[in-house]
C-alpha cells in the first residue's frame, strides 16, 4: 500500500519538474530526470520485491 502511494507522489513530482511552464525553461530536463532515475530506481525494486513497507 505504501509503495504505491510512494509511486504517485514521484509520477506527480515528476510532472511537476517538467520544464513546460515558461519560469522553468531554462532548467532543462535536469530535474525531470533527476526524478525520473528515481522513479525508474524504485520501480525496479517494486518489482523485484526489495522494498519492505
């Protein structure tokens, strides 16, 4: 239950550090990606079973 609550907060701190509002053009995908590998990170443990909430 848990890690999936964790897996939809990081898909929406994921949308929200996309670089698409005008302020944050100039970030780059630098914190989209940061998101995005730990997104990746804890989906691969999700799914082989690594995380113990």
């Amino acid at each position: 239950m848990l890690s999936t609550i964790l897996i939809v907060v990081l898909l929406l701190v994921l949308v929200g550090a996309l670089p698409t509002w005008p302020y944050s053009s100039r970030w780059g995908y630098g914190p989209g990606g940061a998101v995005s590998a730990v997104l990746l990170i804890v989906l691969v443990l999700a799914v082989l079973g690594r995380l113990n909430f």
